[in-house]
C-alpha cells in the first residue's frame, strides 16, 4: 500500500542523512564496525518502521539496518527513530533492495527479516518479490556462513510460492508455520501489518530459511 506523499519528508530525510543513509557505497563491508556489533540484521521494506524500533530495544547489542525505497514511510520510520532517542546500532537506507550489492559485501549480513513484502500477485509481475530466485540469489552471497532468512505475510500465495523459492534456490526451511501468532512469540516484534491482520483474526505465515551453502 502506497503512503500518501508528505511534503516534510525530503527536508527531514535531508536533515538526517546521518541515519537514513541514500547511497552507503562506502559501508560495504563495514557496517560491523560502524555500529559496532556481532550480529547484522537487515530488514528489507521496513515501512513505518516499527519493527526494527522493537526489535533493536529488545536486542540492543545487535546492528539493525532496514531499507525502504517508499520515501514518506521511510521519513515517517526515520522520525520515530530520532524522536525514540539515542540512534543506537541502527541506520536506515532510503533506496530499493535490489542494489543490495551495492551496499553490502558478501557474507557481511547475519539476519535478513522480509516482513509482509508486497505480494505483486500478476504472475508478470512475480520477479519483483522480495523473495522471488533473483533476490535469494543476492542474499545467498550477503548472508554470513550461519545467515539466516526470516520472513512474515499475510498472503498465502506469496508464502506458497515463496516456499517454493526457497527451496529451488537451495535453501532448507528451518521453521514453518501457517498460523504463527497462534503460540505467543514474545522474542519477535509485531510488524504494522502484522497487527492489522492479527486484529482482524487472518492467520500470519512465517517461515525460516537458510542456505545448504556448499563448504
Ligand atoms: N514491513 C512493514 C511494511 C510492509 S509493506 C510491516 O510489516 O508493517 C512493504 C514495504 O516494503 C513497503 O513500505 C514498500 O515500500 C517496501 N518495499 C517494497 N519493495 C521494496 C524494495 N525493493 N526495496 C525497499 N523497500 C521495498
């Protein structure tokens, strides 16, 4: 779903250019160090980023970088950020996904959380999943030898599909659930959408994935 455009959302991603980075060319292979962490999580289509906000409260010793390419969510995700206090070992990038590489050296991301990723249903369309064989190939590379894919939707067809993704890109399915928030999860952080659903009683899908990486 697009967010209406706000007119105060170039001068504030602006003015904080420090935090929601537009092109980090020069963190590649360096975000470790930047943020000072062990362990990288990278939340892809972060929307008004909420989730990152909890989870990086709920694992303050872990980096958290989430991308956003729709530019009012992801100002809206920025203030929240600034208005929450101390920036900490997150950062935002306001850009699309698929210039991950860009961004990233390989095996540099241990986590990658795609949350509710718009489901593109046409079949034309398909090759713009989030999790579709184009982008798992990228993060087969991005992923550190223990990485992991975590994934949430609401939508069963991008989840079956996705399952099938996973699978053909040589990934094995280390969990699986099609009605995830039926057993409490407190140690993961309810996503916007993730809320809205929960709310109106739709069961969430969730699935964790990692590569069978050649040694
Ligand atoms: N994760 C949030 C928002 C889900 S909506 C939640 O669960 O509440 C999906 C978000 O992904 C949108 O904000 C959209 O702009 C963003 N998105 C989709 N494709 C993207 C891409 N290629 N790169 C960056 N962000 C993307």
């Amino acid at each position: 779903m697009r967010m209406r455009k706000k007119k105060w959302a170039e001068p504030y991603l602006e003015e904080h250019q420090d935090y929601a980075f537009s092109n980090p060319i020069e963190y590649k292979g360096k975000w470790k160090q930047l943020l000072d962490c062990k362990v990288l999580h990278l939340e892809i289509g972060i929307g008004k980023g909420d989730y990152l906000l909890n989870m990086a409260k709920m694992y303050p010793e872990e980096g958290w970088v989430g991308i956003e390419k729709d530019r009012s969510a992801a100002a809206v995700a920025c203030r929240k950020a600034i208005e929450d206090g101390d920036i900490g070992k997150k950062r935002m990038i306001v850009g699309d996904a698929a210039l991950l590489e860009d961004w990233f050296d390989e095996a540099e991301i241990d986590v990658i959380h795609l949350n509710f990723s718009d489901p593109w249903p046409k079949k034309y369309t398909h090759k713009r999943r989030l999790s579709s064989a184009g982008f798992l190939e990228k993060y087969k590379r991005l992923l550190s030898k223990e990485g992991i894919i975590r994934m949430k939707t609401d939508n069963k067809n991008l989840f079956e599909d996705s399952v099938l993704y996973f699978l053909d890109a040589d990934f094995k399915l280390l969990s699986f659930s099609v009605d995830y928030r039926r057993n409490e999860h407190p140690e993961d952080a309810i996503t916007e959408y993730e809320q809205r659903y929960m709310d109106l009683g739709q069961p969430i899908y969730q699935l964790v994935a990692k590569p069978n990486h050649v040694e």
